[in-house]
C-alpha cells in the first residue's frame, strides 16, 4: 500500500525544522533579563532618589533657604522632630512636614568683578 501523500510532506517538514532549545529558547531566561533591565531602569535610580531626599531631610538646618513640595520659598526658622516653622514673608510663618521640604537652595555667593 501506497503512503498518502500528505504523510510524506509532513515527514518532510519535520526533517528540516531546527529543534528548539539552547539558551535563547528557554522563556525563563526572557523573564530574567527583563527583571534584571527592570531593576536598572526603574528601582535602582528610585532607590537612588529615596536616599537622596531621606539625607537632604536629615540635613536640614534653622537658615536654610528651602523649597516645598508646593513650590513655596522660605528661610527655616525652627525645626521639630517630623515639621519645620518656614518664614515665607516677613511676618507670615507656616508649619510643614519635614518631609515636604524638596530642595534646598544653594546660597550664591556675590560675583566679584575682574579688571
């Protein structure tokens, strides 16, 4: 008996497909590289930012200029354990959260003029 002919072109087929596997043919290894550029592009530098923020609150200090969340300038005139009073006009005070503080600006020192 004569072998169909569709028998004979999946045999065919099969020969010449290169059988899946090595490193690359594994999903796992996708998932890994993806964490791994995951952790580099978005929970390293928030990590980053989270330390940088919790020393600049740690740092601060009864004079320096700062920033708030807010967008609100003043000069700190007293700091508490979790709030800091910040001077935002000449007889207007306003309590905040330490935490709320985002920058604090660098005094600029006056430029001197070469001859």
């Amino acid at each position: 008996m004569i072998a169909p002919l569709s028998h004979f072109l999946a045999q065919a087929a099969d020969a010449g497909a290169p059988a899946p596997g090595g490193l690359l043919g594994n999903p796992m290894v996708f998932m890994v590289l993806m964490f791994v550029m995951m952790y580099f592009v978005l929970i390293r530098p928030q990590r980053n930012r989270q330390k940088q923020a919790e020393a600049l609150v740690k740092a601060l200090k009864v004079g320096d200029e700062v920033v708030t969340i807010g967008g609100i300038h003043g000069v700190i005139t007293s700091i508490k354990d979790k709030t800091a009073m910040i001077r935002i006009a000449d007889a207007t005070k306003v309590e905040f959260d330490r935490s709320a503080i985002v920058n604090v600006v660098k005094k600029e020192e006056p430029a001197t003029v070469a001859s």
